[in-house]
C-alpha cells in the first residue's frame, strides 16, 4: 500500500489549495462575524420572523452596522453554505436547529470552533513577526505582545467551550483532586491567561486559595476584573519560571491549564513547581492537543483537518511565542508525551510518579499528573 497515500494527482492539489483559498478567506470574515454579532443579529431577526429569514437591512439594523458592508458579508457566508439565500438573493436564512450551533441556546454554548477562528485576526496582526521569526538570520521567536491582547479574551471563551462541563468535576475526580479542592487547600495556576479556569475553580470551591500567574499584564487585568468580589483569589503578572522566593513548600495543587507548550522554558517553570509544592502535593497540566509528537501518527489518528489545524496554529502561535528568548525550548503544541513526561522528570517528578492521561471527556486534550 502506498504508504503517501494523502499524495494527490496535480488536479486534487489545485482543488484543495482553491478549497483552502477560499475557506480561509471565508474564516475571516467569519471572525467579523463573530466579533461584530452578526451570526447573533441574524438568529435574532429571523427568530422573529414568520418566515424564518432576514433582509440584508434587518440585520444590519440589528447589528448596527452598515447595510453594504453586511450584503457582502451575507453573500459570502451564504456562498460559503453556512447561511442560505432564496431564488430572489433578498432573503437570507438561517435554520432554525442551526441557531444553538452560532449563538449557543439553553444550557448550550456555540460550537467551539467558531472561538477557533477568531484567532485568526489576532494571529494576523503578527504575521510578519512570525514571517521573520522563521528566516534564519531573523529573531529566534516573536514575544507575545505582539499578538493583539483579544487573545486572552479569545482564549479565555474558547477554554470555557472546552473544559466548563468537566473542570471542576470530572477532571478534579479523574487527577484526585476533588477532595482536596472542596475540602481547602492552596492552588496555584501558572499560565492562567484571562483567567477563565481561577474563575470557574474559585467559585466552584470556595474553601480554597487560589493564586493565578501571568506573564502578560492585560491577561492579568483582565482576569483581575473577571474574578472581582472573589476573595479566594489572588492574581499576579509574572514569570512561571522565576515564582516568588517565599512560596517554598506553599501549595498544595499547582495546574499548568495550556500553557506548557506556550512557555520559553518549561524545564525551570516545571522545577519551581517542584519547589512550591508541599510534599505530597499534586501537580497536573492540561495540555490541548494531544500531540503524538509525530506528524505522520498525528494526521492519521485525527484527519487531514484537525490536524493540520494544529500544526498551523502551533507555527503561526504557540512555537513562535514559546521560542522568543535565547534557549527556549520551543515545544510548539504537538510536542507528544515522551517529551511531555520528560519535561516533568527533568523538573525532579520521580518517573513512576508520573501519568499521563487522556480523558474521553475532553477529547484532543492530554493530562499530566505527578506527585512531588
Ligand atoms: C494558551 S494560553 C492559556 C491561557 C489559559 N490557561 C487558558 O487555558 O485559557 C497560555 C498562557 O500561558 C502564559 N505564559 C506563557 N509562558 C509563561 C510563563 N513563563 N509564565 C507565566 N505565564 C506564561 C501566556 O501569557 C498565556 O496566557
């Protein structure tokens, strides 16, 4: 069998990079969509309409913008066969049992890939940093201040479509922790960005202390303002690598929640947990995806699209932030658990102390655990 099966005959390649031309083009104006409302706008009028469907005015009324720039939008996104449009082109409409999939419906949140691609603007803006990055006699990586600060916010909302079913139950059961956590203990977070999980673990177990870390000052405010009136929580921008001198033997629990593969050097974020856990105590690190660390396994377990989803993020993202100083290690998100597990016995975590697991309840995702 051949074992390049994916190679295609020269027409196929023209397809599929036409195919990919015009999704990508149609992701961004996507991204216009979700950031300007206007899946939103359209489910709202045509929810209140006999006929189910929306003019291109109605819905530029509803989303306050204006009416050419929305006829274009609508067009594309009716050419883009996520929206449709009756013989007339006048009349635009949205099924009713495709509404929950925008803008989420009882105890239902939008699908999860639409957060996805409203990376794609912030991911832009440092497009030609990352361009550099790449060139031999160019910077070793691209500082995360150079992605707009909507990727907190971002990040923080596409997290909550990931892990708000599971975070605070089933994941704290599976790693052990759920005990621990209600009954009251001293968690730290290293890499909690806008702070969706503090949020969702500080309300969930009001009996613990939770201390969050951030590299970046506008994802520490941000969290700042999203935890207010919580007084469990302490939020602090600051480096994973260098934590505070009198935090020795201070924690109980310590999460690095998708931030691993983010980190220029996991190696020493990994032995300060060593030094801030009591011991005994409990580290895990959620890590989305669930790389194989091998491209060929990884594009056969989870498809040509999901994987190449990953791999391109992780290049125009994760590796070029997780490179930016001299010495990085630069994991970039698929870096596979050999890596993961080696990361956590240089850090001082006893090989048999270690786990790695992959909850069927939060699929592309991988688990960590060790004990100090
Ligand atoms: C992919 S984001 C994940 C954010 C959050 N945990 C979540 O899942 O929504 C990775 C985060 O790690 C932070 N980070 C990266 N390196 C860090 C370091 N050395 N110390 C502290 N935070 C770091 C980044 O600023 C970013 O907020």
């Amino acid at each position: 069998m051949n074992k390049r099966a994916s190679l295609k005959s020269e027409q196929e390649l023209r397809d599929q990079i036409l195919s990919i031309a015009s999704l990508g083009q149609v992701a961004m104006a996507m991204a216009l969509g979700v950031e300007l409302k206007l899946f939103e706008a359209m489910a709202t009028v045509c929810k209140a309409s006999p006929k189910h469907s929306a003019t291109v005015a109605e819905v530029a009324a509803q989303a306050a913008c204006k009416e050419r720039y929305i006829y274009e939008w609508m067009a594309a996104m009716t050419c883009g066969n996520l929206i449709d449009v009756d013989p007339s082109g006048q009349h635009f409409s949205m099924r009713p049992e495709h509404i929950p999939v925008w803008i989420g419906g009882e105890g239902q949140l939008p699908e999860h890939s639409l957060h996805v691609i409203d990376f794609l603007p912030g991911f832009g803006g440092a497009f030609n940093k990352v361009k550099e990055a790449f060139r031999l006699d160019g910077p070793p990586g691209v500082p995360y201040s150079a992605y707009e600060d909507t990727f907190y916010t971002v990040m923080a909302a596409w997290s909550r479509t990931i892990h708000d079913g599971e975070l605070c139950s089933g994941y704290m059961e599976l790693i052990g922790a759920l005990e621990l956590l209600q009954k009251g203990v001293n968690v730290l977070e290293a890499g909690c960005g806008a702070g969706f999980h503090i949020e969702k673990m500080a309300r969930t177990f009001p009996n613990s202390h939770f201390t969050g870390i951030d590299l970046t000052q506008s994802a520490i405010n941000t969290a700042t303002t999203r935890c207010e009136g919580l007084p469990n929580v302490k939020l602090i921008c600051g480096n994973a690598s260098h934590l505070d001198k009198k935090w020795t033997e201070h924690f109980d629990v310590v999460f690095f929640i998708d931030s691993c593969h983010d980190m220029c050097r996991p190696d020493l974020a990994i032995n300060e947990v060593q030094r801030v856990l009591k011991p005994g105590g409990l580290f895990s690190m959620i890590e989305w995806p669930n790389g194989n660390g091998n491209v060929y396994e990884d594009r056969k377990k989870y498809g040509s699209a999901v994987s190449a989803l990953f791999y391109a993020a992780s290049a125009m993202h994760c590796l070029p932030v997780g490179s930016h100083v001299e010495g990085a290690l630069q994991l970039g998100n698929m870096m596979g658990h050999g890596r993961g597990r080696k990361l956590l016995e240089m850090g001082g975590f006893a090989k048999d102390k270690i786990e790695v697991l992959e909850p069927p309840f939060m699929p592309y995702n991988c688990v960590y655990t060790a004990r100090k």
